[in-house]
C-alpha cells in the first residue's frame, strides 16, 4: 500500500493517530523502531537541524524539500511535511505539493500565516485573508496528483482574531476540501474541546512542550475527537539537552565516561542505522556477479 493511502487509512481509523516528530533521517529511523505508524517532521525541528535558527521562515521550499526526499528514503512510514505558507501565492503552492509529492511525503499542511511566518507559538502572528488561503488550498488540492495525499489547512488565527475565528476559519477551509483540519494554539482544555465539537471534519492536536496548549495524552485528545496529535518538538529538545550533557562532561573530564551508560554502542548504532543489512546486500550482490562471471566462463566466452 502506497504511504499516502496508509497515512489517510489511519487518519480515518476510529483510533487517534500519533505523530511523533523526527530531528532528522537517524530520529525518524528510531521513531520505526519505537513501532509508530506515522511521524512528522516540522519546519520548527527542520530549521533547528539544518542551519540551527529559530523557525522564522528561514528556509525555503527547495531545502524542505530535498530534506523530505532524505527522510523519505531513509524509512518507510506515512510521513506528514510542513509547507509553512505554500511559499508564496498559489502558483508557487500548486510547485510546492509536486516537490513535496516527488520528494514522497504523505500528506502537507498550510498555513494561513502572513509571509515570514513564526512558528505557531510565537507571540505577533498575523494572518492572510480567508480568500487567500482558500485560494492555495484550491491550488494544492488540484497540483496533487495522488488523490489520498491529505491536505491539511492549518490556522493561526487563534492569535490574531480569536478562537471563534479561526474555528469559523477552519470550517471554511474544510468546505473548500481540506482533508485535515489544524487549528494551532488553542490556550485551555475547554478551547481544545471546541475545535473538536464544533469543526464538522478531522482535526489535528498539536503538543508542544511549553507552548500556549495544554498537553494532553493521546487517550484525552482521542475522547474529545481528535483524529491525530503531534508531538513536533520534543526529539529536538530532548537531542538538545542530551548533547548539551555530553559536550559538557568531554570539556570537564576530558573524555566520555560519565555519559557511557546513555550512549548506544558501536555495535548497536551500526544495527540501527542499517549495516549489517547493507553488508549482506553487498554480499548478495558479489555472490550473484560471480555466478554470472563463472557462467560466462564456463560458455568459453571470456576471453
């Protein structure tokens, strides 16, 4: 089954979807390890690992793109990307769901921020038009060319105009056909109960430690009706703090000890990123070239 079709399967199932958020190619390897089905992978964490800035629109659609490609190629689970605003109008959105699709992501959200965005729990947010983003959803939406690719419509106009708003919002971009709903940054339980019971659609929770949302489990948000939750910061964070620890204890003692017992070893790294199965491709591959040598031998052919 294609990655697209098993991320809107589980998306649609009656459980609630959990999307752990990926670092990088060797966290989201760990997150298939975990046993997850799905993972996400934001511009939030994306910034921070390719050019380690703040999420503020720093990187363009070209390098969220190949860094798709590289994720992609790294596992095979259902993967949900960040297209931040579309990159532009919807010309340039309509672009960025083709690189995004080549690039084998399984579903994309847009936002309706004002270009450069923030991340979502940045204070000064400001939103476009309705108009306008329903424009890009209209674009994104006729530029896929696999039809169980989700498009998810994310608002912030929680921020900006209130929760009303962008539940109002949310309800719009659904009518115009997204497949998933996001609201960012409801501030109580009580505004994350509305998003569900009022927003007639699928909709997506978003768990950002120490961010204006409450953190729900997945069992909470589940009961309320939520369809998925992420979790888009906490690798980044917890890489964050771990290499902070181990930098610092190589600068004071001069070597790795203290931190040997929250390192993998040799060995387990090597198994975990893939070599000993990559060694026995290549010695399948050398076996089969010289049964085919020895073949060609054997007919008096080499000369």
């Amino acid at each position: 089954m294609r990655r697209t079709a098993r991320f809107r399967q589980l998306i649609e199932a009656p459980e609630i979807l959990l999307l752990p958020g990926a670092h990088d190619a060797l966290s989201l390897k760990l997150i298939e390890r975990a046993g997850f089905l799905a993972a996400t992978c934001g511009g939030y964490s994306a910034t921070a690992s390719l050019i380690g800035q703040p999420d503020v629109a720093q990187l363009g659609m070209s390098e969220m793109a190949e860094m798709y490609a590289r994720l992609c190629d790294a596992s095979d689970l259902p993967l949900l990307a960040d297209a931040d605003t579309g990159y532009g109008g919807p010309t340039n959105v309509a672009r960025t769901v083709r690189a995004y699709e080549r690039a084998g992501v399984a579903a994309l959200f847009i936002e309706d921020q004002v270009s450069p965005k923030r991340c979502g729990h940045m204070d000064g947010k400001r939103v476009v038009p309705a108009t306008e983003m329903v424009a890009k959803l209209k674009a994104a939406l006729d530029a896929r060319t696999d039809e169980s690719m989700i498009i998810m419509a994310r608002t912030d106009a929680r921020a900006a105009e209130g929760l009303g708003a962008a539940i109002e919002r949310a309800e719009l971009y659904r009518e115009a056909g997204a497949d998933l709903l996001f609201v960012e940054a409801p501030e109580t339980v009580e505004e994350l109960r509305r998003v569900c019971s009022e927003i007639a659609g699928p909709c997506l929770a978003n768990n950002v430690e120490g961010g204006k949302t409450p953190l729900l489990s997945a069992q909470e948000l589940e009961e309320m009706g939520f369809a998925s939750v992420t979790w888009p910061v906490s690798a980044s964070y917890a890489i964050a703090h771990a290499l902070g620890e181990l930098y610092a204890a190589l600068k004071r003692d001069g070597n790795t000890a203290a931190m040997a017992e929250r390192m993998l070893s040799f060995e387990s790294f090597n198994a975990l990123v893939g070599l000993p199965a990559l060694r026995q491709r290549e010695e399948s591959w050398r076996e089969k070239a010289q049964t085919e040598v020895d073949g060609f031998a054997e007919r008096g052919e080499w000369d």
